[in-house]
C-alpha cells in the first residue's frame, strides 16, 4: 500500500488544473492517474481553436491550451502515471489502479480528486432501427480518427444530433472534402453553442433540421442511406414527414454522459439529473475528502470553466488535507424552480464559507427563454439578479454569489435559483 496526500484520477483538463492549484495551496505528494497515453485527456484530439480566451485571454487550440497545463504541472514535477487504469474507488478512498510497469497497486491518499470526464451516448442508448452495417461512429469516436489517426471514416454523412461535437465534426468533415448532407435534431433547440452552428454549419451550408430524429439506417454491410423524420411533442415520427439521404456514414452527436463507475464504487451520491456527484460548495461529494469536477461532475461547455471549477476542487482539497476539520452547523438545499434544470454545487453550508468570498454556481436551463431575469433567494430574501436576453439548454450560465449575502440570511433554509420576467 502506498501512500499520497492526494490522488487526481484523470489526466485531462479538470486533473492538470486541480493538481496545479493543490500544489500552490501547499500540497505537494501529489499523483495524477491517467488511462491515456498522454496527459491532455480529450483536448488532444480537439485541433480546432476557440480555447482558452477566458483563462489565457487569448485564442487556442485543444493540444496548444492542455500543453499550458501540462507544462505548469512539470515545472511543479508533479508525478503522473500513463497507461494506468484505475479499477477500483473504496468508500475509505483506497485507490485499485493496474500498469504494465508496476502491475496491480494500491494507495491509501488522504484525498481524492475525481476527473474522469465524460463520454459519448453510444447507438445502442438511442433505439435507431435497421440494421448494424459499417459507418456509424460517435462524433467524437470520428473526431479522433480525423484528427490524429488520419482516417477519413466516410465521404457523404449524416450526423444526429447538434451537440457541440457534432456541430465542430460537420465542419471538420467538410474541410476534409466529405459532403455533410444534414443535421438533425430531435429537440426543438440546439444542443451545442450558438457560436458553433454558426461557425460551424452556416458558414458552409449545411442544414440543421430541429425536431427531426434518425428513422431508418438502410444497408446491411455498409451505410447506404439514413431516413430521418420530423417529431411531434411527444417525441413520436410524425408518418409522412420522411426524407432520404444517400450516404454512408452517421456520426451520432447525441449527449454526452459523465464518466462514474469509480464514484458510484466508493459510495458517492449521484444527482439523477447531472449523471454526476451531488457536491457541496466545496465541490466535496457525499463522501468526506473526495472531490469532483469538470464533465465527471456535470457536462460543460467551455474548457475555460473546466479549468476554473477544477482548480477551486484542488484548492478544497488541499484545505482538507492541510486542515481537516468537520464543518458544523446546517446545511442549506438548493432548489431549482422556473426552468431551471439543476444547480452545482446542490447544497450550501454556510460555516464552511469564506466570509470576503464567494460562492459559484453552475446551472443549465431546460428550454430556450428570452427576456429573463436569474433570480436567487435565500429563504424569501433576493440577494442576486441578472437580466438574460437569452438562455439556451446548449449554453452552462454562471452566477458568482458572494459569501456576506448567504451570511446575511442565517434564517434561510434553503436557496432558490429561478428565471423571472425582466
């Protein structure tokens, strides 16, 4: 059994960033665990730019904002393992992790860093009919064999859904001289950023089809055609709204699931909504001294607030750590109400706040709202409003609270976050 302060598992975005700002609070027996072969995580595949104007003021790409990372944690020598996959989380934080060059191992930290990340909804969480031929990849899965492999996965597609993978891969398909014939949509929004449908999918013409879902995949060795159809309210094809398209790939761009296998083994409660841990303001789960962030917690959209979320999980790790003190008194819900779909963190506990600081939240909506205020109580008391002109499903919305205005309620019972009319 072998002993660190504090174990990060995954080596992506959320893992550098935490280890970076845990080292700087003081924690320096620190090891990032990383199945890959390299650090970076999914940023190395992501060629394209538009990183980093938020944490860098500047504009870059995946392998070129992960390397800013990457060379902040080897100036601090922080260890890393590649190649290692981490197979079991125990409720007392005993890390199970297996390589080729130290084989099975075991470590018992003081803390717990969770970075997992995400992954891709695969063809058989979507019920598509027909058959199984060749030629239907995952967007990402394409991304990757674009992007590093070199492989072109077809020449004429389609691709179901407009997540933000979808949307960058229909461009990426189209640089590469294939014909992206449609995007379809089976909710009546974009699941991706505005920015993306159109740099994405306007600027080069290819349609996006809402409220239109894949029928029929046609072709038994290899795509050879994709049938989509409009969508009623209920989800249901609506019969005679179908169109053919010749082609012989489908990308699926249809969600993304946060990886955590390894939190629900160690006990951790996860919130129904998010796929991801309930988290405290700590970004500290339901299991004292294990820690989450980034697309394990709840998908993002900017890598920039990945960074930002995960480097505060390091710095309350390292609080833990370096302190270890039970944090008393009562602990207020967070309540979501008026389209708002959920909250990170879920749960608030006021003695645990920094008095001179502030406390972020995290939140998507569940439908597209024009002319909105984010409104934000604590018991009956507003203490935070913003006007929104917009608020989308595809677009994460950020209020920063600071700490004297939750402290200035002490007869709150909870906190409510709700849009109101402007």
């Amino acid at each position: 059994m072998r002993e660190y302060e504090l174990v990060i598992i995954g080596g992506g975005p959320a893992g550098l960033a935490a280890a970076v700002a845990a080292h700087k609070a003081g924690v320096t027996d620190i090891l990032i665990l990383e199945r890959d072969n390299e650090l970076g995580g999914i940023l190395n595949q992501c060629i394209h730019n538009g990183f980093g104007l938020h944490t860098f003021k500047e504009e870059l790409t995946g392998p070129e904002y992960a390397d800013r990372f990457i060379q902040q944690a080897k100036e601090l020598n922080i260890p890393y393992k590649l190649n290692t996959m981490v197979l079991d989380l125990a409720a007392d934080k005993t890390v199970t992790a297996m390589n080729k060059e130290d084989g099975l191992f075991q470590i018992k930290p003081k803390a717990v860093v969770l970075a997992m990340g995400c992954r891709e909804r695969p063809r058989g969480a979507l019920n598509i009919p027909g058959f199984r031929p060749a030629g239907i990849y995952t967007a990402g899965t394409a991304q990757r064999l674009v992007n590093m492999e070199g492989f072109m996965p077809g020449r004429k597609c389609v691709i179901l859904g407009s997540g933000d993978i979808g949307l960058i891969m229909a461009r990426r398909m189209t640089l590469e001289g294939a014909e992206v014939k449609v995007v379809a949509e089976l909710m009546p929004y974009s699941g991706g950023l505005k920015r993306n449908i159109v740099q994405c999918l306007d600027d080069y013409g290819i349609p996006l089809k809402l409220s239109h879902t894949v029928v029929d995949i046609k072709g038994r060795e290899r795509v050879e055609a994709i049938v989509i159809a409009e969508v009623d309210a209920q989800m249901k094809p609506i019969p005679g709204t179908e169109i053919e398209y010749e082609c012989d790939t489908l990308l699926l761009s249809c969600g993304l699931l946060p990886e955590n296998e390894l939190s629900r083994a160690a006990g951790v409660d996860i919130n129904p909504l998010t796929n991801g841990p309930r988290v405290n303001e700590n970004l500290e789960t339901s299991v004292p001294g294990v820690f989450a962030a980034g697309n394990v917690l709840h998908v993002h959209d900017l890598v920039d607030f990945v960074s930002e979320e995960a480097g505060a999980a390091g710095r309350h790790a390292a609080e833990y750590i370096l302190e270890g003190k039970e944090v008393g008194g009562k602990t207020l819900p967070i309540k979501t109400a008026g389209g708002v779909r959920y909250t990170v963190p879920v749960m608030i506990r006021p003695e645990a706040l920094n008095p001179e600081g502030k406390v972020t939240l995290r939140f998507r909506v569940g439908a597209v709202y024009q002319n909105k205020r984010i409104v934000v109580y604590a018991g009956d008391k507003q203490i935070f409003t913003k006007k929104r002109p917009v608020l989308a499903p595809g677009e994460m919305e950020t209020v920063n609270l600071k700490s004297s205005l939750i402290l200035g309620c002490p007869e709150a019972n909870e906190i409510t976050v709700t849009l109101e009319d402007a």
